[in-house]
C-alpha cells in the first residue's frame, strides 16, 4: 500500500472488513477499495494526523448515547510501517447491556461499524481527494474546463486544477471614468506573457453588470458595445495564450443605482440580463467559466438559490437556480461556480440545498483570506468532512493575506494542494502588499506576492 490505511474493531465485535468498508465509503466516498486483513479492516487513502481519544469518545457518546461501553483500536498503517496506535475505551450508563438475541447482535455490528467510520472522520482523517496536487497541467491550445465528478478535466479529460491570479479593474474602471483596464496596459500580449511567468494557468476578471449592460453610467463611453468588446478581445487573446477564464460577477445594483460596489446577491432587475449577455457571448468558448455572483452576503441559503427574497433595501434578489437557467437558456455548456454566504466563506447550507445544473457543471466557489469567516483550518476541514468536497469542485476564487506575508497562503495552499481543491491568488495589480497585491508598482512581488510565486514553482507542471 501506497497511501495510508486505518484497521479497527468495536464493541467487541468483528465485524465483515467489507461492512466496514461500506460505512467508511458512506462517510468518506473518496475512500478507495480495502482488503481484508482478518479481523475487520478498512483499507482507504487517508491523513497521517494523531487522533485523539478523548474528543472521540465525547463524539460518539453524543451520537449514541444508547451505547453502553465500547471498546476501539485505530491503527494507522503508511507504506507498511505502523504509524499509530490508538485504543479507546468509553462507558455510559444510559442503557441496560446488549441481549444476545440476534437482532440485539445485528444491531451492535451495525454501531460499530458506523462507529469505526464516524471515528475515522472525527480524528480528523480524513481521505486525501483523487485529485492530486500536481493536476495543474495547463492547456494546450484553446482551454477546455470541464466538471467531471468532484475534479474538474480538460479536454483530454485529465484532471486538472484552476491555478492562478485574479485581475481587478474591470469592475471599476468603466464607472471612474479610466477605461477598462487597470493598469491601462494590463491586457496587453506582454502583460498576459508577465503573468504566465508566475506558472498559472487561469485568470480570474471581475466583471460589472451596469458596464456590460451599459447603463446608469456616468462615462458611457467605457460601457455596453465597447466594455463587452474589450472583455471579449482579451478573453480571447488569455485563451490563446492558454489560460483559462473565470468571468466572475462582481459589481451590480438594482434600478438606476450606479454598480460601485457589491450587493447582498444578485439583483433581480439586471443580473438575470446580465448573464443571458454574457452565456450567450461566450457559450463557444469551454475555456471560459461563469462565476455567478462574487461574495453574497448575510442571506439564508433558501434565498440565496432560489430567489424571490426582497431585502431590507426593499431590492428583490435572483437564485442561482434562475441565474443557471438563464445561462443554460443561451445553449452555453460552460462550467458554473456559485459561492456561499457570508461573503463567500461559508458553502455549508449547499450540503442540504444546492442549485439545480441540468448540464451538471456546478463548482463550488470559497474566498479565503486571513482575515475573514474562512481563516481557520477547522473550517476547511468542515467542508471536508461534510462531504462537499466529495460532491462537486471547489475552488478558491480569491486568496490572500494582509500582513505582507505569505504564511497563512502557504498553509492554505498544502491543504488545497492535499485535498486537490484550486486556488486563485488576489489580486495581480499593482499596489501595497497588505492590499492584498501580487505585485508593486514596479511589477516585483511583494513579500507576499512573492511566496506565492515561489510555490507555484513547486508544483509540477
């Protein structure tokens, strides 16, 4: 074996390594076929971190607190070498002793089967995804960006991750009056060779929905026909040069209010038309993904895919459901990424309620930064062992940090690289490190900036 591999026993019990296996798949599907070792053994790809004892018990105690005594055995193998040993032993006394009946038997095996699994996520080891971290091959040729199971695939229908930079300036620039692009000469061939230096292979281009619509504007100049052939001709020439595309909706606002900003979700009035224009011009193009709102806010998840909901502001907001089928509407096949709430740190309520894709080409969208509601290791592990990221992609529109650094990034990066979830680091402009930016105003990195560039260049190609 490869990987690593956990056996166990329960309960006193030894129960059949292939029902062990059945309630490890069901807890952790990305778990890969086990063998039988003799005494019930459940063999998987997992984690090599320790468990600890005491916060199992407390869990399995709450989960079943009909269990009278139980008795447990982790062992992590890696590589054929032992690498922990862990016994367990846990008493209530909120149930009298098991009877030897068979249906009392049966349902012991059953507890200890569901026990062994539920230990295996609750000591945190949890499988490491089929997608590895060297899946960041770029494209060759026109990209192609598919969702196939929980990864995404190129045209070949090799596995692949998003890795790469998010360009701010054509969500503002066409409302402050400065073009469309900021820097001026930032969709330039030089430009786009700049960033390809870094070892990315997507982009990630906020788009505002009054510029592509060409209204409420104060410079009408920079909106409707010419803001959508700009977004279109480099779209274009970042395909050709082999990166692909993450449109992302990031500026809008209800009736004549001007888009300066972001909303609670998408507005009902224009975002619908928004992405109609925007699937409808880049259906052809699979290199290309749809990001359908940047960051909702403090809204329930019923609202936030469904719709329908007026806020406070009195301004009634679009689902995701109408937002895809309008896309899906335009014959445009493109992948789809839908954030959560909380300014896009929180995807839980998508384990109870996700947005219908008749093309089945969802991807779950986080933004990670130090300072927001998914700085914390314990919360990435969260969407693991809920079992999202075992659904559907996910991938990191926007990362950073504040603090000139790149330590918090480089932790963030291990996991996402461990769990083969992709990563687009904000923001490729110029400007102060703590802004977050790449880069300063004589195009080096910053210091963070420059961490990040360092480990893209350890990943394979």
């Amino acid at each position: 074996m490869t990987g690593t591999w956990v056996t166990g026993l329960w309960s006193g019990v030894r129960p059949h390594s292939s029902s062990i296996q059945s309630a490890l798949r069901v807890a952790t599907p990305d778990a890969s076929p086990g063998h039988d070792k003799g005494v019930g053994a459940g063999v998987a790809n997992w984690a090599t971190a320790a468990p600890q004892s005491s916060g199992v018990r407390r869990s399995l105690l709450v989960l079943f607190p009909h269990l009278r005594e139980g008795r447990g055995i982790l062992v992590m193998h890696s590589r054929g070498r032992e690498l922990h040993r862990r016994e367990m032993k846990m008493t209530t006394s909120t149930c009298p002793r098991s009877s030897k009946s068979g249906r009392s038997r049966a349902r012991v095996l059953r507890v200890g089967v569901v026990l062994i699994a539920l230990a295996v996520v609750q000591l945190g080891l949890g499988p490491i995804k089929s997608t590895p971290a060297s899946a960041t091959v770029g494209f060759s040729g026109p990209p192609v960006v598919r969702v196939s199971g929980n990864h995404l695939v190129n045209g070949s229908g090799r596995t692949i991750r998003l890795i790469g930079v998010g360009q701010p300036g054509t969500e503002s620039s066409c409302v402050t009056g400065n073009g469309f692009f900021s820097p001026p000469n930032s969709d330039t061939p030089s430009w786009i060779a700049f960033m390809k230096s870094w070892k990315i292979n997507s982009v990630r281009l906020p788009l505002n929905e009054d510029c592509w619509l060409g209204i409420n504007l104060p410079h009408p100049q920079y909106g409707g026909v010419p803001y959508r052939s700009a977004i279109v001709h480099y779209v274009n020439d970042l395909n050709a040069a082999g990166l692909a595309v993450i449109l992302d909706l990031h500026w809008g606002a209800p009736g004549k209010q001007l888009a300066t900003g972001g909303e609670v979700m998408a507005d009902e009035d224009h975002s619908p038309s928004f992405w109609s224009s925007v699937a409808a011009t880049f259906k052809g193009h699979q290199g290309v993904v749809f990001d359908l709102y940047n960051e909702p806010r403090e809204l329930s998840f019923s609202c936030l895919v469904d719709g329908g909901c007026v806020t406070t502001k009195g301004v009634k907001l679009a689902g995701y459901n109408q937002l895809i089928s309008d896309v899906r509407n335009t014959g445009a096949t493109n992948v789809i990424m839908v954030a959560g709430t909380l300014f896009a740190t929180n995807p839980t309520g998508f384990n109870k309620i996700m947005p219908h894709d008749p093309r089945g080409q969802l991807a779950i969208s986080v933004h990670v930064y130090n300072f927001n509601g998914a700085k914390k290791p314990t919360t990435w592990n969260l969407w693991f062992h809920m079992g999202l990221l075992a659904k559907v992609p996910f991938v990191t529109g926007e990362l950073g940090e504040k603090d000139c650094t790149s330590t918090f990034i480089d932790t963030y990066m291990s996991w996402a690289d461990a769990h083969g979830v992709s990563y687009l680091a904000w923001a490729f402009n110029s400007g102060p490190c703590n802004g977050p930016y790449l880069i300063d105003s004589s195009d080096n990195p910053t210091p963070y900036g420059a961490g990040y560039k360092a480990h893209l260049a350890t990943l394979p190609a």
